[in-house]
C-alpha cells in the first residue's frame, strides 16, 4: 500500500505563506493540482491528438529510427580539423576571456564574454570593474541568445527585395553624397540612447560637416528624460540608512542598476546580531523587486504618489510649490489613521535619520514629485547623490515628428529604434514615416525585419550587428568610459550604429576600432598604446570620467510629465494605468529572445506574455476573474481605454496592488509581416504602447474598462511545484535576530521535533570530518542569503546560458514542463486569521490579501546527503558523488521520473520532448517535424561546449556548475603537477547563478574548510536548511530574511501601523500561543517528540523572544 | 474430417524450436562481438589524407609529442598540429615530396587538412588530456606505442571499464612526469611499477574521480 507521508501543516497563528490565490484559498482544484510531482497535463497525453493518433505517429517514428540506428551501428568517420595558422592566444579546447560592455540606456553594464574556438557562450559581470562585484543582470545574461537569433535581419533589404550586403558600402556612400549636396537640411537621423562618446563625437562631425541636419534621439522608457535634457540622478545607496522609494523601483535594470543594487544589498549583509541594517520604505502601486524588499511598503494608486510626497512634505515642515496657483491636494489623514500613522513615523525617522536617510522618486512621476522629493532631501534628510548628464542629446520623439509632419524632412535615417512600433501614439508615428517613404527614402538600420522595416514604411532596410560583434565604447551608470569590442565577425554581415555614423561622416568602414580608438585618443591625451592596450583589456578606463558628476542638491528634476493634481478620485469606473518597461521584455527590444520570454516574471511569474495587473478589490468591484483550470490560468480579458484610445489584455490579480489601478507593461503585443521575422515575439501579449501619449506616457487617469466576455489563458508558473508551507521561507526583524540569534533554525516543524538521527552515516563526510578510507579533498555547499536576494531571475537565466537549457514554449509552461533548474520562489505572507478567513473560502470575500508582504527564494537542487532522489532510480542514473553532489548520469537515464516523484524539493526537470530539436510549435509531431537546419546551428554554435545537451526522455537538474567544479579541480591538479597541493584554493570556483548575482546573495564552496566563505555563510545564526526534518541534510542552506521595521513609539504604542506584519517571525517563535493538538491534528505519531534543543518561548506582542522552551 | 494439419507440420516445432536458438545465439554473439568497442574501436586504422608516420618522426627523429600536439599539457584537448607547425620543417625538408601536396596545397591556399579521428569519446565524455600528462599519466597508457606506429591505430577499447580500471588503480598506471612523453619507457629492476605507483600516488595525492560527474556532465 501506498504510504503517504503527512506533512505536518502549518502553525495556526504567525504568518502563512503562500505563493498563489489558489493556494490561499486552497480550492479543490489546486489541491489536485499539488498532490502530483508533474501535474495532469505535465504527466499525461491529455492533448488534442487521440490515443490512436499518438500510436500510429510513434509507429512512424520508430520506423524512422530504425532506418537510422542501423546506420549508427558502425562507428561513423569523424575528423578534427586544426586551423591553417594559429591564431593568437587560442588553445583548443580553453576558453577566451574578453572584456565587453552591454550598452543600455541608463548606463552600460560592463562584462566579460567567454568565448570557444571564437563563438561567445556566455556573459558575465565584468569583476575587475570597482563598482560592481561581477555580477550582471537578465538583460546581459540573455544578450548572448540575441546574438544567435536565426529571425534577425541578415541581409540588405531594397524596396522589399534582399540584396547583397556588399552593396551596403554602395548605399552609404550615395547617401553620403546626398547629405554633401543637401548639406543635410532635410536629412532626419534618429538613433537610440547609446552613451556612447564615439557616437557623440561622430554627432557632432556630422553637424560640423553638415550645419542642418536634425538628430533625434529617442528610448521609449526614457521618454520623460528626453523631453526634458534633464541630467541622471544617482543615489548614493551605500551612505543612506533609511530610504523612501516613492514608486522608484531602484532594484532593477532599468531605473536602478548594478550599482545601485550592490549599495544597496551591501547595507543589509548582517552577519552577527546587532549588526546594522537599512531601512526601506516604499510607496507604489504594484508589487516591484524594490517593494518586495521593503520593511515597510504602502501600496498606493501611482498618481497619488504626488498627493503622498506633499503631505509627506507638509508634516515635515518643507515648504511645496503651488501647480498654477492651486496647491497639491493632501491626503485625507484624518480618515484614514493607517495612513496617518504610516505617514508620522515615516517623518520622524526620516528626521532622525538627518544625513543618512535618503528619498527617491521614479522616472515615471511628475516634475513636482521630483521638485519636492529634491526639496526635503536638501533640507531635512541631506541625502548623499550625485548625477551624470547623458552623453549627448539631440532632438527628441515629439521634435522629430513635428519636423516631419512640417514637410521638411525627405530622408529618415533610423538607426536602431523601432518608433513604428513604440512612438507615443498621439504622434501618428506610422503615417509620418509613411509620408517620408512615398516622397523620400527612409534608411533602417534594425536588428529584425520587424514593425519599422515593412514595405512601404522603410525603403532600404540594413542589418544591424549585434554589440559582441562590433566596436565600439559606451559610458556606465556612473560615467565610466566602457569599451566594446568584437567576439565574432558579424555573423550575418551587418554594420553597427557607430559604423553608420561613422559612413556618413565620411570615414570608411572597417572592422578594426579606429572610431573608437580616435575618441579615446580625445579622451586619453597623449600616446595612448598602452592605455588603449589596458583599456580594451580592463573593459573600462579608470582615468577621469566622461561626463563628470554634478554636484550634489543639484539635480531638482528628471522629469517634465506635466503636472497632474487631479482632482477625480480613483474609482473602479475611473482608474488609472500605470505603463511600465517590462522586468523580461523590456521596452520590446528582447521580445524575440526565448530566454527572457519563457522567464517567469519575478513577481506575477507570468510567461509568454503580459497581463493587466489589478488588486483583488479592483477585480471583485469590476467583476473579474482569473480561473485556475487544470492548473491554466483562464483570466477575463478587459477593453482598457485610455488617453482615446483602447487596448485588450487579460487580467491578472496580483495581492499587494492599489486599488483602482491598473498595470501593464510594454514590450508585447509585436507583429511582423514577415513570415521569418519575430518568430518568438508575433503574437504574444498586448502592445501597451497603443495607450501611450507623449502627454501622458506613463501614468493616465480616467481609465475605463470593460469586461469583453472573453477568456485568455495565461501561462504562470507559480504554483508548479509547490512544497505546501511547511517553514520553507523564514525571516524574522532585525529585533529577534538580537534576542535569539538562531531564531532561524527553530521555526516550522524544527521547533518542535529532535534533531534528526540517521542511523545512515555519510561514508565520505560525517560530523564535518573527512573519511579516512579515500579522503575526499572537498565537499561542496551553497548557502543563499535571502535578505540580500532581490528576486532579479538574473541567476535563472545565468543557469539557462551556461547550463544549455532549452525553452518549451508557451504550452509546456502551461503544462508545468518549464526547464528551468533555478527556480525564484516568490511568496506572498500575510498574517492568518483564521477567524476571518476560513480555509476554502470564497476568494472574492477575501480583499485582505492585498495586503501582503513578499519575499523570494531561489531554489535548485539543494544535493541532499540523504537524497530521496537517489534510492528510487532503478537505473543508478543519480548517483551520490564522494564531494556531496547529487550527479546525474544522462546517459544511464531511462526516464521513469521516479527521482523527480521522490523529491521534496521539487527541482528535477523531465524533457518530456526534443526542445532542441524539434519546432516548438509541433513537439508533438516528433521525428517528422524538424527545426530548420540554420536554428539548429545557430544553437549549436551557441551552447556550453562543456555541458552536455540532453534528449528528450531524460532527466536533469542543477549540478552545482558541476562543468566548471571539474574544470577548477583539473586546473589545481595541473597546477600541482609532482605534489600534493591539489585543494583548489576558496572562491576559485563560482557558480553561474552565484557569478551572475548582483546582489552577492549566492556564495557556493568547500564546507570542509572552516574558513571558506560558504562555511562562514553556514555558521550563522540565520542559516538554516529546508525541509530538515526529513533527514535529506541539504547542502544548500538558506540565510533567514531579516527586516528592519521602524520600532518608534508614541506613548505606549507603536507607531508604524503595520508593525504586527513586518517579518514576524512565521512558525516558530509565536508558534505555540496557538492550539497544538488542533495546529498538529494531521501530523503523525512520533513526530511530536519533545525537542532537545531549547525551542523558543512564544513571545507576546513585540517584546524581546527569549531563548530557552519550557516543552 | 478434413486433416487440418499435413504431416510437415509435425517437425514445425522443432524447426522452430532450432529457429529462435539459431537467432538467439546469432543475436547474442552478434551484441557479445560486433557491438562492443573490442570490435567497433580497437584495431581503428584508417587511412589519412597524408600518410604521416609517427614511427619516423618520433623514433626516428627523435622529436618530442608536444612539438606538434603543443598544448596537451595545458588544455583537455590534445591539439592536432596545424599547417603551419608542419611546415616549420617541410619548407625545408622533404619539400617536394609528392606524398605532401596536400599540406602544401592547404599552405598555399588556406585550406585546413581534414584528418581522420581515430580516437574518439562519446560526446558525453569530457576527457581531459592535461591532468594525465601533468599528473604521471604517459601517453602510452591510452595509446599505445604510437612512437612506433606507421599509420595510427586504435590499441585500447576506451570503454568506460578501461577508464575506471585505472582510475580506481591508479599506481598501476602512474610514472614521473620526467617520464610521461617517453614512450618507450619500463619500470626499472629497482623500482618496480607496483612501489613506485604506490609512492607516487601517496605523494601526490593521487586521487582519481570515480563518481560519474568526473567524466559525465
């Protein structure tokens, strides 16, 4: 008989977390969908092909593999092809290091590539950089599959005929000639915001050569920048011990930043009890990484942030400008003591914290939020920052479209952007290119034949190479000088927007770096070889900046979004919208990369798509649904109408959003006429461009919506596998981290049970001791931090590029067959009542879920000693290895899934299909639908020569980088040669998630070692390990989250109002005020032993836990 | 009554019976012989674009391994000379020598030289070349005398057994590393393989990986 093991359930009072409405609620449907490692449709041919159908295609393709095995029988001849000359440096068989730099609107991110046999494979943050720590972000992780898109443009494209792209030189130079007779009065170039000096000097060649011709610049999610010239703000996160983010989500890679993540992360490492900690405070009205961070977050609509900063201002004595003679209404406080109270012990911190307390606004607030913000920050918090005006600045998007609609311009450069698909809306952006098409010529350089390059809007279409195949130089977040320099030639021949310039200002095309080496001459003085010589090396030039950083207090405002004081109060017939660059997507421009589309957003972790994000209230005051159904998401799709114009999207129901706001991200919604073009992208999500104004481009008011009566499934991956609560995330304040500094390891079940005694002994590491049989000369572990972890998916994607992960498509996402090894967990916590709110209820009843706490947690194979996986493979396929990893042998794998069954983590990944070499649209065709051959190369040349790429019927999961384990140990051992120093030295061996983490959350090393950092890690007081009690003795351990809550008083209470909920401890400490038989009812017998070690004493309301139990 | 059987098919059962024996046997020595590497790999010898020969070239000349495969100490992959290493000599030496026009062509045109694999791992095997050599590991091991081969041949099985027998014995394999690229030595009378393996082994801290993540990943 089948034994099911009950899981004991979760303690009645403290937090409950949770990862999903469903789970919340925990239906009947999602009850189902739990209690399977794979769910219905992972597991079982439940498609639209009858059983029948799916026998007669495997009678096909067995037959086909038949004919082919034969031929496999004999050892096929193979041959190695050295080069003709060798080339410098490479060694067969060795990677390449070489500095690069990712150019990105707000600042580039400095990297470093590593190349095989000349093909890059893999992006990493550049460590030698002083302000990073050499980790990277999602964008610079994915990069790399955009270089190997097979739907990029490849060839000159001529009024709809593909040319040659040696007539590209031909093309230049007639254009050339034009803008010398014309002397470019009626030329318009539109570019994108590189910062790159090169750019910026081969700009001004142009207007010294050509006095009248127009240069525009334009980024779709620097709108309210580039309308107002307005120079970058950076806040000096590492000098600020309390911070207010008024809806700036400074922990991501659009508005923040790696520096800025780093700062900030850096204030929160808390080693011992006592040690120091920031404080954040957030304002916004969607759930961001930076407000999941947060100690205290209040969900606000976006357009009250103003109202919110006025009063903010009022209370602090700070004096605020009148907006045409009206003053900014306040908020109600009066009404409203939550918000009262928010708002006073707020303002006293900030007071108390003078000098080191810090306000940030968003990009997206108006001018008057950024003026007040600037206003407190001078008088009251005197915060530290410091600001760096972009490289240059030319005409922006509404200049440029009134140039055109004047009739005055005849040729349209366009280099890099996409203003067809992403103008503001209001500018008729279609039309005016058409216009200068049918009398003049519009030039587009593009990285796809996409939206811009149609026939009948562009005339000659030219590819573009990507940044790792060109040179070229760009500035940092901070201004740092960065050099980009090529990895491959261009793969299809294309030319890059500095070589554009660079022919029409009349110097030649090359693949060398004399552009760029002239700028750097201007910049360098002197003989520069050996400064050009380390500058190409380093990736960056640690001799003065750029764009020197302007003093600090002065930089009052970013950004000119007209003045807003709205006087209609949000209603649910009167909402507003809020648009913003997408955490995977971004602006668009990666919607054609399959990494970042199959990549779970870190909040609503939604795939394939975008979503209109509402709060429950919202959702219940207009109607709406989102269904779970055979665990798809089936969401009520909305007609939302803003700014004139009206857009459709499904919605999503995210806890934590404001009321009577709706979010939607851009960067969907793409359409390419060509059939080869945006195979990825076409067709996915709505295009929230199409409500965007240049008047109103990120928050409008007075949004209606209305119910369509359709239904759009969703493909959201955060129920797929769910470990059902049980203390997997735990975090206390900063407070308990005092008074019991191994609060973390006593929470959950671990309160209650004896330590495990596992009559199994480790045969190669027991008690921290090596055995003496055939010593082993490492174990490894891993320990993440989750209070620095902010949730970016950096790490998942790093894993995907140096692990070979495949993408399943949008319908394996549904079917719970993501691949991903590294999952970021995301829970939502709210205090329980269970009074209030009974287990099953109705949804719609429960509007307290809007307000919740969140928190993340990165979970792969934690390489169990004990692992469940392990006993259960009938095939020996996982195996244990003496230095603790939990191996996988591919080959011996015959796909029972038993392991992945067994697994409590639920981290092992089954390829139910041939996702390399199969069309994602038609897996289920098999052997008789093949991917087109230049796909299949184009993987090829892209994958980790060092990893194996599996087939389907097999099963995978993390390795601990076990690729780059072997290969650190090799090179010890070569490095030993005739001796015994064999131990690689700590830290020589980074994991692709840990390399890539900005935040510095990850560390992975030899826990043998007392004094490697990873042991360090462990010996904290925070670190404890998920799911111990099952005795599986993880070696991937956990650092508990700590929050920092403000604890200022007044009289006898407190004064934050939402003190009770900021990081109580779950489980554990205040486990046991509640009822213990009815907390345990369903936990077995014996698992309710008297614990040996001292479990903690409940503690009443915010007074110091103690240690010691009275079990 | 009709006779539903004729009388040949009385000695049906047994010819089938001898039948499937036949098969089964055929079947079973087939997988026993042709399917394994003894057959599939040892032996290997096939015939390359230019008919190099080791024999004269290290015999013979005396030349050192690493003169053409130049980073085997430092790389997993043992490189295979380019054009350009032959023709250090063969611009000079043997410059006409009909059986060398391919290099030459290959010189003059850019074109490399496609030479036939004789040793090949699965693609799921991640061998690695440098911690052999650096580690005591000669050449030889794996092989054989190419010192004194014409045309390379396959000497070993490489099946995953030849790997494991040594990395779980490794003092039976293990030399000097003065001595690793001379193929042509023995262990001496003094020291025999056995001790000298045993203190090497122990020096070093010889410890070859056995789990399949060492070779597998």
């Amino acid at each position: 008989m089948k034994r099911v093991f009950q899981h004991p359930e979760g303690p009645v009072t403290g937090k409950k977390y949770w990862r999903s409405l469903e789970e919340y609620s925990d239906s009947a449907e999602f009850k189902q969908w739990l209690d399977r490692e794979f769910p219905d449709n992972a597991s079982e041919f439940t498609d639209g092909q009858s059983r029948r159908s799916f026998l007669k295609l495997m009678g096909a393709s067995m037959a086909l593999a038949g004919i082919g095995s034969l031929a496999g029988c004999r050892r096929p001849e193979a041959y190695v092809v050295p080069l003709v000359k060798t080339p410098e440096w490479m060694v067969p068989g060795r990677a390449l290091l070489y500095a690069s730099a990712m150019p990105r609107r707000r600042g580039a991110q400095p990297l470093i590539v590593t190349t095989f046999d000349g093909r890059p494979v893999k992006i990493e943050g550049n460590n030698l950089y002083p302000q990073s720590n050499g980790g990277s972000s999602t964008f610079a992780q994915a990069s790399i599959l955009d270089l190997y898109d097979p739907d990029r443009s490849k060839t000159l494209i001529v009024e709809g005929v593909a040319k040659s792209n040696s007539e590209i030189k031909t093309i230049l130079e007639s254009l050339r000639n034009q803008l010398v007779a014309s002397q470019g009065k009626d030329v318009l170039v539109l570019l994108d915001e590189a910062n790159s000096p090169t750019q910026a000097r081969l700009v001004r060649e142009l207007q010294k050569q050509f006095p009248q011709i127009n240069i525009a610049v334009y980024e779709p999610m620097m709108l309210a920048e580039q309308l107002n010239n307005a120079p970058k703000a950076i806040p000096r996160f590492e000098k600020a011990d309390v911070i207010l983010s008024l809806d700036c989500d400074f922990l991501n890679f659009d508005e923040g930043g790696l520096q800025s993540i780093k700062s900030f992360t850096d204030k929160r490492r808390v080693k011992n009890p006592g040690d120091p900690m920031n404080r954040l405070y957030v304002v916004e009205n969607r759930y961001t990484n930076t407000g999941a961070v947060a100690d205290h977050r209040l969900r606000l609509a976006a357009s009250q942030v103003i109202n919110f900063a006025a009063t903010l201002a009022q209370k602090l004595g700070v004096a605020v400008p009148a907006v045409n003679g009206k003053p900014v209404p306040l908020l109600d406080l009066a009404a409203n003591s939550f918000l009262n109270r928010w708002l006073t012990g707020l303002a006293k911190d900030l007071q108390a914290n003078s000098g080191k307390a810090m306000i940030v606004a968003g990009a997206h607030q108006p001018a008057l939020v950024h003026q007040i913000v600037a206003a407190i920050n001078a008088s009251v918090t005197a915060a530290p920052q410091a600001a760096v005006a972009s490289a240059f600045t030319g005409l922006n998007i509404v200049q440029a479209a009134e140039l055109i609609r004047s009739g005055k311009i005849s040729t349209l450069i366009i280099a890099g952007g996409n203003p067809v698909y992403n103008a503001p809306n209001d500018l008729d952006w279609t039309n005016l290119q058409k216009k200068v098409a049918s009398i003049g010529k519009v030039y587009r350089l593009g990285f796809h034949n996409d939206e811009s390059s149609e026939k009948g809007l562009a005339n000659i279409q030219l590819p573009m190479s990507h940044f790792l195949e060109t040179w070229g130089d760009t500035l940092s977040e901070d201004g740092t000088l960065l050099s980009i320099q090529p990895m491959i030639l261009p793969l299809f021949g294309g030319i890059s927007t500095t070589q554009l310039l660079g022919a029409l200002a009349g110097f030649a095309i090359t693949d060398g770096p004399e552009l760029v080496s002239e700028t750097f001459k201007q910049v360098a003085g002197g003989d520069i070889t050996s400064a050009w010589k380390k500058f190409v090396h380093d990736g960056f030039y640690s001799g003065a900046r750029i764009a020197a950083p302007v003093a600090a207090g002065n930089v009052a405002t970013v950004t000119p979004v007209p003045v807003q004081i709205d006087t209609v109060p949000l209603s649910p017939q009167s909402l507003e919208l809020v648009i913003m660059a997408d955490y995977k997507v971004d602006d668009g421009r990666y919607s054609n990369n399959g990494w970042m589309q199959e990549l779970p957003d870190p909040i609503t972790k939604n795939t394939w798509g975008n979503a209109a994000l509402i709060s429950q209230k919202t959702a219940n005051d207009l109607n709406l649904k989102s269904v779970l159904e055979k665990g798809i998401y089936q969401s009520d799709v909305i007609r939302i109408k803003a700014n004139g114009k009206s857009l459709e999207a499904p919605i999503l129901i995210v806890p934590g959003h404001a009321d009577n706001s709706i979010s939607l991200s851009v960067g969907y919604g793409r359409v390419a006429s060509d059939a080869h073009g945006l195979r990825i992208a076409s067709n996915l999500g709505a295009n929230a461009y199409a409500l965007r104004s240049s008047t109103n481009p990120y928050i409008t008011t007075g949004v209606t919506v209305e119910k369509t009566g359709k239904r759009f499934d969703l493909a959201i991956t955060q129920e797929h596998g769910s470990m059902e609560g049980r203390a997997l995330v735990r975090e206390g304040t900063v407070e308990d981290f005092v008074a019991v500094p191994d609060f973390a390891k006593h929470q959950g079940m671990d309160a209650h049970i004896p330590e495990n005694i596992s009559i199994h002994k480790n045969p190669y590491f027991e008690n921290g001791q090596h055995s003496s049989i055939r010593p082993p000369v490492h174990q490894w572990g891993m320990a993440i931090d989750l209070n620095t972890c902010i949730g970016c998916n950096t790490c998942t994607i790093a894993c995907q590029s140096e692990n070979n992960i495949p993408i399943v498509g949008k319908e394996q996402v549904q079917n719970g067959r993501e691949m991903h090894w590294l999952r970021i967990d995301r829970y939502f916590s709210s205090k329980r009542d269970a009074s209030k709110i009974p287990l099953g209820s109705n949804l719609d009843e429960v509007i307290e879920l809007d307000d919740t706490e969140m928190i993340f947690q990165p979970m792969a194979c934690v390489h169990c000693e004990n692992a469940p996986c392990e006993t259960v493979c009938p095939v020996n396929a996982t195996v244990h290895s003496e230095e603790g990893l939990n191996v996988m042998a591919y080959n011996r794998c015959i796909g029972t899934r038993y392991c992945a069954n067994n697994c409590p983590y639920k981290v092992r990944r089954f390829n139910f299909f041939d996702y390399n070499k199969r069309p994602l649209d038609s897996l289920y065709l098999g052997p008789l639908a093949d991917r087109p051959r230049e796909d299949i190369e184009m993987m090829k040349l892209r994958s980790n020569p060092n990893v194996t790429v599996r087939m389907r019927g097999v099963m995978e999961k993390c390795t601990y980088c076990v690729q780059r384990i072997e290969t650190a140990k090799i090179d010890q051992k070569v490095k030993a040669a005739a001796s015994d120093n064999i131990k690689v030295p700590d830290q020589t061996i980074t994991t692709a998630c840990q390399q890539a983490c900005p935040a510095d959350a990850i560390v992975f090393g030899d826990i043998s070692d007392p004094n490697s950092r990873v042991s360090e890690w462990k010996a904290s007081g925070r670190d404890y390990s998920v799911l111990s009690y099952l005795n599986t003795k993880p070696r991937t351990s956990y650092l508990a989250r700590l929050r920092n809550p403000n604890l200022m008083k007044e009289g006898a209470g407190f004064i934050m109002p939402d003190i009770d909920d900021v990081g109580k401890m779950s489980g554990g400490v205040g486990h046991h005020g509640g009822d213990h038989s009815a907390a345990h009812g369903h936990a077995p017998e014996g698992e309710h032993a008297h614990p040996t070690t001292p479990a903690v004493q409940p503690a009443g309301h915010r007074t110091p836990v103690q240690g010691g139990g009275n079990h | 009554m009709a006779n539903f059987f004729p009388k040949w098919t009385n000695k049906l059962p047994v010819q089938i019976l001898i039948g499937v024996v036949l098969i089964a046997t055929f079947n079973v020595l087939g997988i026993w012989y042709w399917f394994t590497p003894k057959f599939t790999r040892v032996g290997y010898q096939p015939e390359q674009p230019i008919p190099f020969s080791h024999a004269i070239h290290v015999k013979q000349l005396g030349m050192d391994c690493r003169y053409c495969h130049s980073f085997v100490e430092v790389s997993g992959h043992s490189n295979i000379p380019t054009t350009q290493t032959c023709m250090n000599c063969h611009s000079h030496v043997q410059k006409d020598n009909p059986k060398l026009a391919v290099l030459r062509e290959s010189h003059e045109k850019g074109i490399p030289i496609k030479w036939v694999k004789v040793h090949q791992l699965p693609d799921y095997v991640y061998f690695n070349h440098s911690v052999h050599v650096n580690r005591g590991v000669s050449c030889v091991s794996c092989h054989g005398q190419v010192n004194e081969m014409d045309v390379v041949e396959h000497v070993k099985t490489f099946s995953m057994d030849f790997c494991l027998e040594c990395h779980k014995n490794p003092e039976h394999a293990v030399r000097k590393n003065e001595d690793v690229f001379n193929l042509d030595w023995k262990p001496g009378r003094e020291q025999r393989q056995e001790s000298l393996g045993k203190n090497l082994v122990h020096d070093w801290k010889v410890n070859p990986p056995i789990n399949c993540a060492g070779c597998h990943r």
